[in-house]
C-alpha cells in the first residue's frame, strides 16, 4: 500500500497500479469468481481516493476479468475456456498484423535481437525451464507489438495478454523456434504477407495446443509471473 501511495505521489499512476495488482489478485485465485469487489474496502487497502479503485475497475471490466451487475456492484468473473480460446482468434488476427507492419519499420539490429531472443527461448524450453520460456515468449511478441509502431494494436493487445498469462500451451520448444525464425526470416524480407500468414499460423497452432488440452481434459489455467 505504502508503494502505491508513494508512486501516485510522485507519478499520479496509481490507478494502474491498483489495476495491476487486483488484476494479479484475480488471476492468482486470491480473489475468487463471484466475489465483489467494492470500491471503499479497496481504497483502504491501497490507500488511494475511491475515484482511482473505480477507474481500475473499469479498465478491468475491459478487459473481461471483472463485470458490473446493476445495483449489485462489480463482481470478480469466471474464466470460461470460451473466454480464452476466443482471445486466441482475436491475437491471432492482430499480430498477423503486427508482423505484417514489422516489415516496414523494423531494422537490421531488431532482427538479429529478436533473432537471439528467440533462441534463447529455445534453449530455456530444451531445459524444461518453462516459466522462463513463457516470460521471454511474451517479450519477444511484445517487441514485435513496438516495432509496428502502432498504438491502437498496442491498446487492444492488452486484452489477449492478460489472458494469455493464465495459459502454457506446451508446445515442443523446436518447433516454436522454427516459427519464430520463419516469422523474422519473412520480416527481414520485407514480404508482408507472409510475414502475416506465418505469425497466424504460429499463434494458431498455440491456439490448438491449448485446445487439445481443454478437449482432453489436462488443462489447467496457471498464473505466469512477468509480462
């Protein structure tokens, strides 16, 4: 509480940050589907005005993880397997984008970072170091989303990523390497549709993985700490 008192001070940011910790509340399972989540008891906790709690619960709403039942108040919501496959189809569309912007802005030092990154990911997948691989994935997509130099697709990226936190589509750590080279090969080129087709085809096949384990039964949604 004391660390978000002290940054509103300094940066008036405290509405994101109380947003960023409720958000980790709800999807670490501290704060349970069903439960309110009432705007005094949280401006206590945080220490902040009440108006900072009610922006953060509608940013939250936005994003599907909290949900206002009238003259009730806001509710923590359920996360529906439907919810987070049709994320997938909404990320896969919008980073087919992405990589398709890439092609026009990204430079000769961005590839061969992301070229590093994305071996590096290999490696730690190849360890088993899972939650690792996970936070560096997400970095690399994420220095794609910057490289597009578009700020709407970097708004709209904030729903899927918050969902994607909750998710390990395991997939073979080769294969996901593969892609990614396929991917930066198609950039470098500057060959815009593919570079398009084949970031599709890459979140597709995340999408399917997680699919199959929804199907069989071996899914279970697990917080991955970073962005």
């Amino acid at each position: 509480m004391a660390a978000i008192q002290e940054d509103n001070r300094k940066s008036g940011n405290a509405r994101h940050l109380v947003r960023d910790a409720v958000q980790t509340m709800i999807l670490e399972g501290q704060k349970k589907p069903g439960t309110k989540l009432t705007q005094p008891s949280l401006a206590k906790q945080f220490g902040v005005a009440q108006g900072v709690v009610r922006e953060a619960l509608l940013e939250l709403q936005s994003l599907g993880l909290v949900e206002s039942i009238d003259n009730r108040g806001m509710f923590v919501t359920g996360m529906s397997m439907e919810k987070l496959l049709e994320s997938w189809d909404v990320r896969e569309m919008h980073e087919g984008l992405i990589a398709r912007l890439c092609c026009d802005h990204i430079t000769r030092a961005q590839i061969q970072e992301l070229r590093a990154m994305a071996e590096k990911i290999f490696l730690l997948g190849d360890e088993g170091n899972l939650d690792e691989m996970g936070k560096l994935d997400r970095k690399w997509h994420h220095a794609l989303l910057e490289v597009s130099g578009n700020s709407m697709l970097k708004r709209l990226a904030d729903n899927y990523r918050v969902l994607g936190k909750v998710v390990r589509a395991n997939r073979d750590p080769r294969a996901v390497w593969s892609e990614h080279m396929s991917i930066l090969d198609a950039v470098e080129q500057g060959d815009s549709e593919q570079a398009e087709f084949r970031m599709r085809q890459h979140i597709r096949a995340g999408r399917l993985a997680i699919e199959k384990q929804i199907i069989e039964g071996s899914f279970v949604p697990q917080w991955v700490q970073g962005d």
